[in-house]
C-alpha cells in the first residue's frame, strides 16, 4: 500500500482542487446573489472526480516514463517512481490505470448525472466529452507512441485543463450558463498550475536531455525557462485582480474579495528565492510550496466572495 500511495503523489493533489474550487465558489456566490441555490453535492462529487483524474494521471506518468526509461537517468527520483525501482511492475501499473480511468469515467458521469438531469440533456452529453478529454490527457502525457509530454506540450495542456476546464467546467455545472469573465480566474489558476509543472520540469532538464524527453523547459533552457517561471508567478494576482474590478468590486467598496491579495508578499518571497537557485535539483521543494499557494489563492479568493459577501 505504502508503495502505491507514493505512486499517487499525494502532494501534487492540492493543486488539482484549486480549479474546482475557485469555479465552485465563484458559481456560488453568482448563485446565491440571484437566490438561486448551490448544490453541495455536485461541489463534493466535482472534487472526487479531480482526484480521480490527478491520481490516475500520476499512475499513468509513472508508467509511462518507467516504461521508456527516462526514470532511470533521475537519480534524484529513481527510489520515489514504482515502476522504474521496480516496486511496482509495469504491467501491475497499466491495470492501475485501466482500473483508474474506469473509475473517472464512472465517477464523471455520477457528477454530470447529478448536475444536468433531467433539463440539460445536451450539456450532459458535451460534458462527457469533456470527461473523456480529460482521462486521455491524462493517461497521454506519457504514454503512447508520441506523449504530449515529450513534444514540449505539457504546459499548454496543463494550463488547459487545470485552469480553464477545471475552473470554467466547474462553474458551468453549477450555473448551466457561461460568462466570459471566468476565463480570468481560470487563467490564473492555469498559469499557477504551468509554473507547477515548468518547475518540475526545469530540475529533470537533464535526465529529460538524455531520455529525449523534450519539455518546454528543455527546449527554452534553464535561463529562458526561469523568467518564464516569474512571468506565471507574477501574472495570475493581477489577472485576479482585473477580475474583481471587472466585477465592480473597486466601485462598491467591499474589501473582503481582495483578501486575496494578500498571497503579493509570499509569492514576491518565493519568486526571490526561485530566482536564486542555480542547480536545477534545487528546485524540488518549490514544486510543493507553489501547489500549496494556488490551493490557497482558490481558497481566498473563495472566501472573500462567499463569507463576506454572499
């Protein structure tokens, strides 16, 4: 157990929430506002399906890499990833990911059964879609025969997913209606979750260099992929921001939604710090701290809309 538990990367969970909580709680507080209600239960089944999607896209990647061998040039990682120190077998981790991405499509569709019947079939049937999207994109960062992930896709994809399906489906399930606006929080959301992934990619640089595994990273090089990295820590609380001003908050004079703002003096400390490492490996520790501080930014953001506000 202890085995599959490190398999599923329990740290990287934290940053899967963040979308589907920042769409919930903004669905939220529209919905209430207009007196409308808000379902818990769609909120609790929308965060079951993430995890599923998380998990299932760490077992794929474990796999996938284990199985191409690019684990076994991370020294720094190879007693952490099952299937490359051999914890786990190859073939016992592909029946973890066909078992996975059953459960996520039967999990998919309990949430959007819940959210869209009986009055909104055809949003029903585009959102499986959307479900099935999901699942491939997890399971094609590594595997198969031209992964995105080995094209210097994976950021893009990322920010995709976790940021604007994430944040932007959630909201639709719970309001049945769209507003562009929402693609600034989902912006945000994604580009914390880019920066997640383009640290993680800048400390492999070369572990990826020598398994042809041409990320992003790789292809800037770790002087150009560091000042992307500032730019996706630096843009998101000014994009939230536009967003609070965009919804007359400045005007009104409530406080409360821009306690938000708060996360200015942490991510300015950590981006100082990041910019000082010089050795990729160095990076680790970040990974988790920039997780932990997109979970928050969701949470604050969450609270002063819904708490102070509702």
């Amino acid at each position: 157990m202890k085995d599959w538990l490190q398999a599923a990367r329990l740290r990287t969970l934290p940053l899967s929430l963040s979308g589907i909580i920042m769409g919930s709680f903004i669905a939220r507080w529209r919905l209430v506002n207009q007196g409308e209600n808000w379902d818990i239960s769609i909120f609790i089944l929308a965060l079951l399906v993430t995890l599923l999607y998380q998990i299932l896209s760490n077992f794929a990647n474990d796999y996938g890499d284990g199985i191409k061998g690019t684990d076994q040039h991370r020294a720094s990682e190879a007693e952490s990833r099952a299937v490359a120190s051999g914890r786990i077998s190859a073939e016992q981790m592909k029946k973890a990911v066909i078992l996975l991405s059953i459960l996520s499509l039967l999990a998919t569709v309990i949430l959007l059964s819940r959210a869209f019947f009986p009055d909104f079939i055809q949003e029903f049937w585009i959102f499986i879609g959307l479900g099935i999207a999901c699942i491939l994109a997890a399971i094609g960062y590594t595997v198969g025969k031209k992964p995105y992930g080995y094209l210097g896709l994976g950021d893009l994809m990322v920010f995709l997913f976790f940021g604007w399906v994430s944040v932007g489906g959630s909201y639709f399930l719970f309001t049945k209606s769209w507003s562009w606006d929402i693609l600034m929080p989902a912006t945000a959301i994604g580009m914390m979750s880019a920066a997640v992934l383009n640290l993680n990619n800048m400390r492999d640089l070369e572990s990826d260099r020598l398994s042809g595994k041409k990320t992003l990273a790789l292809r800037l090089g770790f002087r150009n992929a560091m000042i992307y990295e500032v730019i996706l820590l630096i843009l998101p609380l000014i994009i939230i921001l536009t967003f609070l001003g965009y919804n007359g908050f400045l005007e009104a004079g409530k406080v409360y939604p821009f306690i938000v703002m708060i996360l200015i003096f942490p991510l300015t400390g950590l981006r100082r710090k990041i910019m000082k490492v010089n050795e990729p490996k160095e990076l680790d520790p970040f990974l988790k701290q920039v997780g932990i501080m997109t979970l928050v930014m969701a949470l604050l953001l969450a609270a002063g809309l819904n708490l102070f506000n509702g």
